[in-house]
C-alpha cells in the first residue's frame, strides 16, 4: 500500500520551525492587482466555463468570512467548497484520498478531523509570522485532503482568506502554483519564505504606484485592491 503522505506531513509540520520560516511582512498590503482574483479567472476550461466564475464566487465569500473575522474551520471550507464546485452539499471525506495520480494517499483515522481542525486554528496565532501561517494551512489543506474534489483551488483560497484576515493582498500567485510534496520539509520552509516575499513585493509595487499616480496626476488610476469582490 501506498505510505501515509498525511501521517509524513504531520512530522513536517511539526519539524519545521514556522517562527524563522518567513521575516515579518508589512500590513496591511493593498496591491494594484489583484492577483487571487485574476488567478480565480483564468481556472475556466472548456469543459467547465463556469469554473472561473464558481472559483470568483468562492473567493468573494472567503473575503467576506475574513472580514467579519471569521476563523477558518472545516464547516467554513465546505460553504466555499460547495461554490467552488458548484454542488449543493460537500462533505469531510469519508475514506483514504489520493492525489498526484495516485502516487500520495491521504489516510483517514477517527482523529483526522479533529486534527485538521486543530491545525486550521493555529492559523490564527499570532506569535507565527503571517506568512508561515498562511503557507502552513494551504498545506494543511492540500494534504488533510479534506474534501473528495477541488483541495488544490481550496489551500489557495485558504492561503488568501489567512492574508485577508490581516488586509494582505497579493498581486501575483504564479509562484505559488507547483508540486509540493507531504514529506518535504524544507519545500515546506520554502513556500512560508516566498509568501513573505511575495507580500513584500506587492507592497513595494503598490508603493511605486501610488507613488507614480501621484507625480502623474492625469494618468489613468487603477482601482485599489480593496474595490474589487469585497
């Protein structure tokens, strides 16, 4: 049998030291644009023209969640999931999950739950920097695997709505879009550092903007971030 991708992502997340992963990130960060939802656009395929728009769908109910500070547990990821799949009930998986063609099985247990719950609270601590909270709980989503479809649109929008919780947008999440694997811990380390970086890098955008806008008054004004599927 396949080994236990979640029982090894369990021992990563435990080894990797989450508070030097990632430096302090400025907040809040409104980017010039926005990147999450133009990545939720280009998710339309030609067999499903309407995946961009659930994907969209989704990420505005994520924004409003984070903005009346709601905490993200697995009955919040089942009301995006249901948009994002366009289906009227979703529920926690009720057997192993595969992914990667089968090559990752995501084991169930009696605890698999609690712990996925467990896990989605920590994204709240505060004494972890914001970045590695936020690239932590888009793995614990993709490899908790909590629901039978759609967990890699899901750990993005989770990524987001732990950004959005702190009024952080990113302009760009190309860099985010690769193979992570359960047992990589330093992978793991790696994307809580290019989150960091990729917050630093919208706000220095963002900054050179404005900053331009201003010394050209007349030029057309891109909206602010925070106009857009709030």
């Amino acid at each position: 049998m396949t080994a236990d991708a979640l029982a090894a992502w369990d021992r990563v997340r435990a080894q990797v030291d989450w508070t030097s992963a990632a430096a302090a990130t400025p907040a809040p960060v409104d980017a010039s644009v926005d990147g999450l939802a133009t990545w939720c656009a280009a998710q339309a395929r030609p067999n499903d023209p309407t995946r961009g728009d659930r994907l969209l769908a989704a990420l505005i109910r994520s924004r409003t969640d984070a903005s009346h500070g709601r905490a993200l547990s697995s009955a919040l990821l089942a009301r995006w999931q249901r948009t994002v799949l366009g289906v009227p009930h979703v529920a926690f998986r009720q057997g192993d999950a595969y992914a990667k063609g089968g090559r990752e099985r995501y084991a169930l247990t009696p605890d698999t739950r609690a712990d996925f719950e467990r896990c989605l609270r920590e994204s709240a601590d505060a004494n972890v920097p914001l970045a590695s909270r936020a690239a932590r709980a888009y793995l614990d989503v993709a490899f908790f695997h909590p629901f039978p479809d759609g967990n890699a649109r899901l750990a993005m929008l989770t990524l987001g709505h732990v950004l959005e919780r702190e009024e952080v947008r990113l302009d760009q999440t190309g860099p985010l879009q690769t193979t992570r694997y359960a047992d990589d811990a330093a992978g793991a380390a790696d994307l809580a550092a290019l989150v960091g970086v990729l917050i630093r890098s919208t706000h220095r955008r963002a900054m050179t903007s404005v900053g331009a806008r201003e010394a050209r008054p007349h030029a057309a004004h891109l909206p602010p971030a925070s106009t857009l599927f709030s």
